[in-house]
C-alpha cells in the first residue's frame, strides 16, 4: 500500500522535536520564530547536559563544589556545569530578555524590551534532585517561559507572574533515557533522545494522566513535622492499601506520576515551614504540565498554584499535585 504523508497515523510518522517546535510555529502565523528559538536552546541544553550527566563519573565532576547556592543548600559541581550550561544557550538567543536560576541569587538581565519586539522571560532549576548524582538516581532540569512585560517597573518585576501566565513549561529528565516533556499551552507532548542521531523523538502526544493509581509520593521522614490534614491523608492512604513511591528528585517522580497516575505531596515540615519546593521554577511549571494532562496541582491550603501571585523569584511553597481524583483525595481526607 502506497504511504501518503496523510496516510501515517502520528506513531509511524518520523516527528523531532525540533519539527515539533517548527509545526507548532506554523499554527501561528504571525510569529516570528524568536520562541520557537527559545525551545530549540533549552532542547540543545538538554543535550549538552544529558551528556555531561552521562560521563560524570567518568570525568570525575560527581560531588559538591563546596559552595551553597541561594537557598543554602550544597551545590553539585553538575548543578553549576548545568547552570552554565542554559546560561550560555540562552543568552545567545535575541528572544530572551532575562533568565532567573535557582543557582543564582539575581536574575539576569540579558536585553531590554524594545517596541514591537516580543521577548521571554526563562526561569529554571537546571539539575533538580542533583544530590541522586553521585549515587546513579534519577535527575531533571525544569523551565518556565513568561512573556516578558516591559511595562513593569523594575526589570525583575517582568518575572513576578502567576503561574498561569506561562507560555510554556516543560522538564527533562535524566533517566534511564533522556526524556523531554513539553506544553506551550495544548496539551503535553513527549520526547525521548536518540542518542545514535543526537535528536529528541516524539513519542507521545496529549498525555492524560490515567485515575486509580493508588499511589502516593512523600518523604515520609518528614512525617512527624507534617500538618495534621496531612497525617489524616497518609494514615487514610495506608489503611488503603496505597503504595509509596518516592524517587528524591521530583520530576522522575512526576514523571510517573504523569504516565501512571498517583500524587506527590511535599508538605510543609519543621525544616521547611513554607514548604521546600520553589513556586516560580519547580512548582508553577510542574503544575501546567500537570494540569495540561488533566491533573491538579495546589498549595497546603488548597489553593490552585497558577493562581499564587508570587512576591519573590525564589519564594517556596506547599506542593501536591497529581491526577485529579488523587489531589481531591488528598484534600477531601485532610479535611477530616
Ligand atoms: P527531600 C530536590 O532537592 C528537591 O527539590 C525535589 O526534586 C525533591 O522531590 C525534593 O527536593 C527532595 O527533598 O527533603 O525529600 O530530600
């Protein structure tokens, strides 16, 4: 039977994603390509960062640095490789005004808008989970895209959006492949690396986050610090039957989380009484992915994370998120 390129259903086509980006540039025809440049700097990035993942035992860049970053915790001589990493993509990319990096205390300011011209702002947390490096676990780079407001006082102000002004957000995965996971909005594609063609394959489109999976995602160490709703949930979850699952780098656990369902909660705890995970480049971006695939992503009270207002690029905020029939239960049991 003679293929047409109509005829191939989209498992059998052949779709990168830098053609992926290409196609959904053309369902846009006004646009001029400078985001499109802006997805195709993170994909490079995260090809670079794969490798150098891939190789640190081998050039011996496992361990810390010696150093702490912004929020006080030891650096990992790969979170900083990485950190330079994106740096260096995205300041060569015209359509980037500033990026903001948990591994740096201010954003930088790489452009200032101009009239008529559209640029980003790109935040990141460029190897989260970093400290599963040294022992061959799981790690992930997470990025949120905002369009840049010019209008807005000082320059950072342009970064302090809600969540649900993203205009893309996707995480990379480091595992036992290199996954990308992308949405700008439509849904959440899925990208596996090619390391014998140094492409990113789709592999899926429009995921869903299936129900049922009767399985939660918390470091129970914390457990006698966590708030009573909290406690009633994880005592509920266990009388249940619930599995646990908990991997120390929350996109390989949200990851399954994204393929199989369940939920993932981090609590607020005695060490961390806002909570550990930060809004602007773990929370918010994670939380579009999520609810682009049908799921829910809220705060210890309950409240939607798109919707926090943020007052500060590395503020820290209560997590649980997941497939929606999970979330509710989480919040319907902690409620007693
Ligand atoms: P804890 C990694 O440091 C991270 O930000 C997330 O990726 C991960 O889920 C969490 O913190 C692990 O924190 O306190 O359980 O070790």
């Amino acid at each position: 039977m003679e293929h047409t390129s109509s005829a191939y259903p989209d498992s059998l086509r052949i779709t990168t994603l830098q053609g992926h980006i290409l196609e959904q540039q053309t369902a846009h025809p006004q646009a001029s390509g400078t985001f499109s440049w802006i997805l195709s700097a993170l994909s490079i990035s995260a090809k670079i960062i794969a490798d150098r993942v891939r190789r640190a035992r081998l050039e011996n860049v496992l361990g810390s640095v010696g150093t702490e970053n912004v929020q006080g915790e030891v650096q990992q001589k790969l979170d900083v490789i990485a950190n330079e990493v994106l740096l260096r993509t995205l300041a060569g990319r015209e359509g980037v005004a500033m990026v903001a990096s948990e591994e740096n205390e201010t954003p930088i300011i790489l452009r200032n808008s101009s009239p008529g011209v559209t640029r980003y702002c790109v935040l990141f947390d460029p190897l989260d989970g970093s400290s599963n490096l040294d022992v061959c676990g799981a790690v992930g780079t997470i990025f949120s895209i905002l369009a840049h407001r010019g209008d807005s006082g000082r320059p950072e102000d342009s970064l302090l959006q809600p969540g649900s002004r993203q205009v893309a957000a996707g995480y990379v995965l480091y595992g036992s492949s290199t996954v990308f996971v992308l949405t700008t909005g439509n849904g959440v594609d899925m990208f596996v690396l090619d390391p014998g063609i140094g492409a990113f394959m789709r592999v899926e489109r429009a995921l869903k986050i299936p129900v049922g999976n009767k399985t939660y995602s918390v470091n129970e160490g914390n457990r006698q610090s966590f708030p009573a709703d909290v406690q009633r949930y994880l005592d509920w979850a266990q009388s249940q039957g619930y599995s646990s699952r908990y991997t120390g780098a929350m996109v390989a656990d949200l990851h399954r989380i994204l393929l199989k369902g369940g939920v993932f909660l981090y609590p607020s705890t005695a060490k961390a009484p806002e909570g550990k995970l930060r809004l602007m480049y773990e929370a918010n971006p994670l939380a579009m992915i999520i609810e682009q695939a049908g799921g829910k992503a809220v705060d210890g009270a309950g409240r939607r994370i798109l919707d926090i207002p943020p007052s500060a690029v590395h503020q820290r905020t209560p997590l649980v998120i997941g497939a929606a029939d999970q979330v509710d239960r989480v919040l319907a049991i902690g409620a007693g």
